[in-house]
C-alpha cells in the first residue's frame, strides 16, 4: 500500500469535509424537516460539503434554538445562546498518530474565561457517528487552557480501545434532543419548552 503525504492545508479540508457530512447524514438531516427535502440532499451534493460548508456555525445552532427555545445571542461574551451556554462543535483527528480533539475559543476577546456551560458535539470519525456531551460550567472553568495567539484551547485524548474519552465519558449524553434540552443548573427559562 503506497501513502500519499498530505499537506497541513489538504488535511484540515479534507477533515472539515468528513465533519461535514457526518453531521448533516446524522444530525441536520434527522433532525431537521428543511435539510430532510430531496432538494437540500441535492443542493449539499453539489456543494461537496466543502471546507466553507460548516453546518455548526448557522444551521446547528438554529437547530438547538428550535429544539430548546432559548435564542442565539451576541452579546460581547462570546456566549452562543440565551440561556449562557456556549456550542462547540470538533472532530476527532482522524490523520494523526494522537487521536485527539481541540476545543477553541473558550476565551473572550478580552482575555478572560467564558462563563457558560459548554455543548459539545463531537464528530468521529471512526464510527461515523456524532457523540454528544453537556459540560457544566464549575467542571470547565478551572481547565489549564492552552493559550495560543489569545486563543484558549483545550486537548483531549481519545482512548482508541475504550473508544471514549477518559476525562469527558461522565458528561457524555445520548440523545441529541436531550443533549438540545439540557437547561443550566439555576437557570430560568422565559420561554416554553417545545414538546415532541
């Protein structure tokens, strides 16, 4: 078998593309009646699912508001939703020797912490399937981040024979509307949860 050595740039494309579709077959697509229409499956087709398409950015944040009330917001702290928490959406690296995610920007512009509690959906691309967790806010806040050009990240291994990840397995959920659902501790809704 002969491999092809990839450069940094063709690996981030191809992964965004993976990711891309892992998430629309799996989550826009089942859950979601406008991305379920023939016309749509076309359209994502033509598209190629490519590096620009990054279905969390618009369309799975919609998607949560949909399922769980709470609105999008921008206010400055760099909070995703109404009710203080914050998506991230990764992928497991797929072409490294380390199999590993990265959640970014957990940071403010100004330099400080997000205070919300964070959704985190991680693709894998092993299995083919999104995985699910639900990360309170006193767990992450006292994560050492790694701080690269104002960006504070944080590292998590995958453990290939378990198939999970050690230090995040007790925050994993798994159902995606339920994952949608999940309120913060104390936190007060002024809108209606929608009923299945």
């Amino acid at each position: 078998m002969k491999f092809i050595k990839l450069e940094p740039r063709e690996i981030t494309n191809i992964t965004n593309q993976l990711k891309n579709r892992i998430l629309f077959r799996e989550v826009m697509s089942v859950f979601d009646e406008e991305f379920n229409s023939e016309e749509m499956k076309e359209l994502c087709k033509v598209k190629r699912m490519d590096k620009r398409t990054i279905w969390h950015d618009e369309y799975l944040s919609d998607l949560i508001s949909k399922i769980n009330g709470c609105m999008k917001k921008k206010d400055g702290k760099g909070l995703d939703f109404t009710d203080d928490t914050e998506l991230k959406c990764v992928i497991i690296s797929p072409f490294s020797k380390v199999r590993r995610i990265e959640i970014t920007n957990l940071m403010t512009k100004q330099g400080y912490k997000k205070r919300g509690d964070l959704r985190l959906l991680v693709i894998n691309p092993f299995s083919r399937k999104p995985e699910y967790y639900y990360i309170p806010c006193r767990h992450w806040y006292n994560w050492v981040l790694n701080i690269h050009r104002g960006i504070g990240r944080k590292f998590f291994n995958w453990n290939k024979k378990k198939k999970e990840f050690p230090h995040l397995k007790q925050f994993r959920i798994n159902e995606f509307e339920t994952w949608c659902k999940i309120l913060p501790a104390g936190f007060k809704p002024k809108f209606k949860l929608l009923k299945n």
